[in-house]
C-alpha cells in the first residue's frame, strides 16, 4: 500500500468517529439550569432555543443575529444582552414580562416596542425614530436608566412618559429640545 492511500483511510476512519454536535445542545444539562448563558462573540446568525433554560441572563452579544425570536428565549429571563448584532427594523417585545434590563445597543434598529415596563434599557447606537412603551406617566421615576444616545433620528417626541425614567441619556438625538411624551405636545392648527 502506498503512502498517501493509507493517510486517505487514517482520515476517513478519523472522521467517522467524531461525534457530530447537535447545534441546540449548546450547553449540558446541568448548564441548562444555571443562571447565566454567555453565548458571546460566537458568529450566531440566530437565536437558539433556549426555552427550556432556567437562565435569568443572556448575553448574545458580538454575534450577527438579525431577529429578535421571544419564543426562543428562556421564560424567566431578567436580563437580555443583544449588543452589537445585526437587528435592524421594529423590535417588538411582548412576552419577556420579567425582563429587568435590556441592552440592545450598537444594531440597527428603527422602533422598538415594549409591552411591559423594563427598568434598564440602552437602545444607544441604533438608528431609531420611535419608542412605545406601556410605562405609564403616573408612576414617575419608576425605572431607572434609558439610554438613546447616538441616534440622530429620534426627535424630543416620544410615545412614552420620560418622567418614568430617573436617569435618560440621550447624547447626540435629532435635537436638545426637552424630551416630552407625545401628548404633551400641543396640537398645532
């Protein structure tokens, strides 16, 4: 037998022994009850399921996802890290109800729509022109921070009451008039 004929079979024996993996067991079972999932800079173009994780983090961020898939997010999910990825367009979300911090900075994302009330939320670096969300203006200072800096788009016209949040950064918007709830404006004739 020559040389490079056994080489060819070393490899094809090599290959056929290498467990393939399957994509959505990312983690081990017992890592799907930990509290933390840092999937990180690992070249995700999707979200993985992940609904049956008990983790309260997620940090995706560094990855190339370009949608946002609730349904695939564990359930009890307290903090969402989507920096730095590649959503674009409306980001809707209505299910995440326990979600307590939000980082979806560094995207391209036009308008985001939230059902419930997040205390943290960093929305910098995107290309938005609009914001709703259901906080209401009789709870003032009930969230903390929101953060729409860089986002040369969005007017001082927001869709939500700014007097929910304690602290908004907002650096480098379309202008540095107050920022004011939509029906605070007057109506012009």
């Amino acid at each position: 037998m020559n040389t490079k004929l056994l080489i060819f079979l070393f490899f094809l024996v090599s290959c056929s022994t290498v467990k393939k993996s399957n994509k959505s067991d990312l983690f081990s079972q017992e890592e799907k009850t930990k509290d933390s999932l840092i999937l990180s800079s690992r070249n995700l173009k999707n979200i993985p399921d992940l609904s049956e994780y008990k983790a309260r983090y997620l940090d995706l961020s560094n990855n190339a996802i370009d949608h946002l898939d609730e349904a695939k997010m564990p359930k009890n999910l307290l903090e969402l890290n989507l920096s730095n990825n590649k959503l674009s367009g409306d980001i809707k979300i209505f299910e995440l109800n326990k979600l307590e911090k939000l980082n979806i900075s560094s995207n391209k994302i036009r308008r985001v729509f939230l059902k419930y009330c997040i205390k943290n939320i960093n929305l910098s670096s995107n290309n938005l022109i609009d914001i709703l969300t259901n906080c209401v203006e009789d709870r003032p200072n009930m969230m903390d921070t929101l953060n729409i800096s860089n986002n040369n788009e969005l007017s001082n016209i927001l869709r939500f009451s700014p007097s929910v949040y304690k602290k908004i950064y907002r650096k480098e918007i379309k202008n540095d008039l107050p920022l004011v709830w939509s029906f605070e404006v007057p109506i012009k004739n």
